[in-house]
C-alpha cells in the first residue's frame, strides 16, 4: 500500500511516501525546509535513500526520496537554524502520527472524509490489536515469571519433585514411571553401577546434577552417597519437553 501526504512546514511544501508502513521524504522539499544543498544526499547511504514512483502536475514522476535514517541524517548535517524546529516537528508531531495512524492528520486529511475513515478504522484495529497483546501478557506473566525464576535458580530438585510440578502443570506421572520415561529418552543412565544417575548429555545441557553427600549407620559407618536432581533449568526444561510431548 502507497500513500502520498503533502503538509506545510514553516511555507514549505513537504511531501512523504508512506509506502509498507515506512515513510519516504521527497529529499528536495526536505532540503529545502530546512535550507541545504540537494547534493547533501550524495553522502547518505544507499539504504537511506531511493527513488519514489509519486504523481505531479506533470504526471507520474521518479523523485529521490529518504527514509527516516536519511532524514535525521540531512538534519544532523545542517547548520541551519531551521533543521532544528523541523526536526521537533517531525520527532514530536508527524512521524509519532504516521506511526499511530498511518498517516499525519494534515488539512486536506480532515476534508477528506473517505480518507479520516480509513485512519479512524486503521487506529482502531491497532488499539484493538495492541490491547489483546497487553492482554495476553498480563496473561501470561505469571508463567513467564516463574519460567524465568526456575532459569535462574540455583536450587535443583529431587526427580520426586519433578514429578509432583509435571502433575501441577497438567502431566499425570509418577516418580517410578518418570524415571523409566527419563531413561528411555537418554538422561538417566540404564544399567551398570551409574544406574540412574544422568548421562554426559544431561550434565552437558546443565539440565541434570550429581548431589554429593554422606550416610552414616552404626554398621557400615560413613558412606558417600550420590543422588541426581534436577536443576532450576532443567525444570524449565522437561516441562516444556512434557507438554511438547516429549519429541526429541
């Protein structure tokens, strides 16, 4: 969709394209507004600035316009003292609208009741859409939230733990059957004297740990013992894992 806007700055006559929801300054009514030399332009780079299909008195014509990095470009490279109002005008009026509506509510906007339709009804579906958005993530916060708190966390979990947090997020598991499911799936290790503990590949994604620790019985004395748990991010993980279905 293309839209030519034509609006006055200071008596200047000032043209923009907005084209794909972008805005294209006509460079000459840009440099004349703010009174510097066309060949300015010469020093923009080629992607702040192109040639524009816009209809003249004379027809259809191709004008080199600029894009908003090539418009703030030619302002910083002014001296003038009329850069520096242009430049409040279109930061704090035209481009804030376009953004908005799409377009700059200009006079002939205002006598053009088929083109106020088109900006009311366009401003609408935005606010429309922009609040179901915030909606979604007031929403969604909390989730986000505790997402976000057991990535970080430093605190890792019994597999028992796991279990019962699966079955708070909707996944019916057990203890028994989550280790089995865990095994299966290639992050417990299946026999030998490793059994259950997590293989290189879990250590590896920081999702799984080894605890250390020491039991003590009248009978054996002090032993070592070894229990795998589950990070703060591997919870993260193997609920997203279970509510994927678990596809590797």
């Amino acid at each position: 969709m293309k839209q030519l806007q034509v609006f006055n700055f200071s008596g200047n006559e000032v043209r923009v394209v907005i084209h794909d929801g972008q805005s294209w300054w006509i460079a000459k009514d840009v440099c004349l507004a703010i009174d510097v030399d066309q060949t300015q332009t010469r020093r923009l780079d080629e992607d702040e600035k192109g040639l524009r299909l816009i209809q003249t008195l004379g027809g259809e014509q191709e004008l080199l316009a600029v894009n908003e990095a090539g418009l703030y470009s030619l302002i910083l490279g002014s001296r003038k003292p009329e850069a520096k109002p242009f430049k409040r005008w279109i930061t704090h009026e035209v481009l804030p609208a376009i953004r908005k509506n799409g377009m700059y509510a200009t006079d002939d906007l205002l006598d053009n009741p088929d083109l106020l339709i088109q900006a009311a009804t366009k401003l609408k579906e935005e606010r429309a859409a922009r609040r179901a958005l915030e909606e979604k993530i007031e929403e969604d916060r909390p989730k986000v939230v505790f997402a976000e708190a057991l990535e970080v966390s430093r605190d890792s979990v019994l597999i028992a733990d796991l279990a019962k947090l699966l079955k708070q997020n909707g996944i019916n598991i057990g203890e028994i059957r989550l280790f089995k499911e865990l095994r299966d799936q290639g992050y417990l290790i299946k026999t030998g004297s490793e059994y259950n503990m997590p293989t290189q590949r879990s250590m590896e994604l920081k999702i799984m740990e080894i605890k250390i620790g020491q039991r003590g019985s009248a009978s054996e004395g002090m032993k070592v013992t070894r229990t795998p748990k589950i990070t703060g991010k591997g919870i993260s993980y193997f609920i997203n894992k279970f509510k994927g279905g678990f596809t590797q």
